[in-house]
C-alpha cells in the first residue's frame, strides 16, 4: 500500500525541523484546516441545506453578500477564537479587526483571510475558496488595526483551498508550496503536488476584458500584444481565460502557467484595483513566489508594500515570472 501524507502529518514534520518551534503554529493550522473542511461540505451540499442565494446585506466594500460569505465567516471565528493561538484576525466579510472573545487566551499570531473568494460563482455552482494568511503579533498585547498593516514578506504563512470537482488546500510556510487533495472517504487532506513550480514561460493570461477601456497604457501594450498573436511583436498565439474566482485562477497558474492581471483600472481611482492586499494579494503573493513566480501591482512588488488600511485595495498581476517581469518593465516605460 502506498503510504499517504496527510497534512496533519507534513506540518508537524515540518515543525520537527525548526528548533524553537512550540507547535503552537502547528495547532492554529490545524485549526484553519478544520474550518476549510466544514466550509468544503457546506459548498458541496449546497441548496440541499439552503446555504445559496443572497443575504440582503452589504460588506465593508459595498459587495452583496452571499449567505455563504457571512456563514463561511462565522465557521473561521468560531474555529480560531477560542484557541488561545490568535491575538486577533481580520476577515473581508467584517469592516473592523476581529477581536478574541475575552473568556479566551490570547496568542501570539494573526489570522487574517477572506472566508469565500469568489462567491459570485457560487449560485453558479463554479469554483470558489477560502484564502488565509498568518502573521505573528507581539505577545500579550491587544492587537489594533495598526498591527494588522504589514508588508506581505512578514508572512510566516498563507494558503489557500480551493472549492473545485476536488478540495484542495494549496500551503506554504516559506519552504516551496504544496497541494493537497482532501479525501472525503477519511476527512484528511492528503499531500498530492509535493513542491508545486510554475513554470517561467507561458502564453495563457487573465485577465477581465470588459474593463479594458479603463486600464492603463501599459497593461493595454500587454494585452494587445497577446491578441496579435503570431503575427505581433511576441511571435506566438496566446489564450485566455477568466474564471473570475482568483483562487481558481491561481490554481491553474501554479500547475500549468500564465498570467493573472487585476491592474489599476480608471473607473474609481480611489479604489486602486480591485483585490485586498492583505487577505488576497498578500498570501497569493507569498504562494506564487515560493513557486518561483512572480507578483507585483505592476510598479511594486507586492510583498514590498505598507498597507495603510485593513481593507485596502490593490493592482494586482501574478504568474509566470518572465510575463509579470515583463508587464513591470511595461509600467516603467510610463
Ligand atoms: O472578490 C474577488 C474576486 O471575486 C476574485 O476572486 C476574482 O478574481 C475577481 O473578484 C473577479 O472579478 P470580476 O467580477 O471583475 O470578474
């Protein structure tokens, strides 16, 4: 028989590699596994448990919110407030930090996350995930929203599952990323693309064109390059493809290449893009770089960036490395 990993198993064999490690992080994540695998059965059982449809409300960004986006948030808190690992979280469904209920201990990481990305598919029966990043806050203090503003290179780890035909939970600590498949007969995700690479070249890219009048030069240059194909200044066809689910999107450039572009668009230049740095771009980043991708805001590595606000937004293009440096190299043409 062949001997299965779960990810029970690779993160505390992971954990056993570092001296000072307490298995305390070991423990959050489980935690944030457990939650993946409610929301995994809540997604897949669907309108047979009522879950579909709006909620009437509004988030803090002015989105509709599914009742999913607001039952997936609940199943997150209520898996990771009371395990004395957090010091505070913050989630896309909820405008202010998450505070730790003061009955429990207060630990020495943030859990920050978007419960359902892409939940405009879900009514659609179309992939959607759970995006989470971590980040260690001092010990023992109550954590504002100050503590939550840190460049994405302070990650210590981020990660995604992605809600497809499969479950699958995609990590990285800072060591490679893998991916792993969630077995339903036995409720363990089990270590199936050990070391995910993207690969440098690649002619697939993302990209939303209905926006395409309100992007900037650069980003048109791109674009109408890959459109002319073989007869333009890049001398070979490209295809394309928009999920409109960045998880999916992510996914699919970490097993087969490409580019993922969400830039600075003209509509609402108050609003620079339209992800969150903090819970969307932030751990993709991590993700796609620990792949030996790239991702930048087309002027700034994203891992590079202070964010100024919880919720803040952010251009955002990622994937294959030679395509996002060559965007970049775009941008600072002017
Ligand atoms: O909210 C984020 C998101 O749903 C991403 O998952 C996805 O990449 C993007 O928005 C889709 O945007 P649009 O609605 O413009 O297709």
């Amino acid at each position: 028989m062949v001997n299965k990993v779960t990810l029970t198993q690779f993160i505390i064999e992971q954990q056993r590699g570092l001296p000072d490690a307490s298995g305390t992080f070991s423990m959050l994540l489980n935690n944030i596994v457990t939650a993946c695998k409610e929301i995994s059965h809540l997604v897949n059982r669907g309108n047979l448990v009522g879950v579909l449809g709006s909620a009437g409300s509004e988030n803090v960004q002015g989105e509709v919110q599914k009742k999913l986006d607001i039952i997936t948030n609940d199943i997150m808190v209520n898996a990771l407030n009371w395990t004395g690992h957090l010091a505070g979280m913050a989630s896309e469904e909820v405008d202010d930090i998450i505070t730790i209920p003061a009955q429990y201990p207060k630990g020495k990481y943030l859990a920050l996350f978007d419960p359902l990305d892409g939940s405009s598919n879900i009514d659609l029966n179309l992939a959607v995930g759970t995006i989470f990043s971590v980040l260690r806050c001092r010990e023992g203090v109550d954590p504002a929203a100050e503590d939550f503003l840190r460049k994405g290179a302070e990650q210590v780890c981020a990660g995604f599952v992605l809600y497809g035909p499969s479950t699958m939970m995609v990590l990285t600590t800072g060591h490679g990323v893998n991916g792993f498949t969630l077995d339903q007969d036995i409720g363990e995700f089990i270590l199936t693309h050990p070391n995910m690479r993207i690969p440098e070249e690649s002619s697939e890219f993302a990209i939303n064109m209905s926006n395409q009048r309100f992007w900037e030069p650069p980003v048109q240059r791109y674009i109408d390059e890959c459109l002319q194909g073989e007869e333009g200044p890049r001398r070979k066809n490209f295809n394309m493809r928009w999920i409109a689910s960045l998880v999916a999107e992510v996914y699919r450039i970490l097993t087969r290449g490409g580019v993922f572009l969400y830039p600075f668009d003209l509509r609402e230049p108050s609003k620079p893009g339209k992800l969150r740095i903090l819970y969307e771009a932030n751990p993709m980043a991590f993700i796609i770089e620990q792949a030996g991708g790239a991702c930048s805001s087309g002027r700034e590595r994203i891992l590079d960036i202070k964010p100024t606000g919880i919720h803040q937004r952010v251009p955002l293009v990622l994937g294959s490395k030679n395509e996002v440096e060559r965007i970049v190299a775009y941008h600072q043409l002017g």
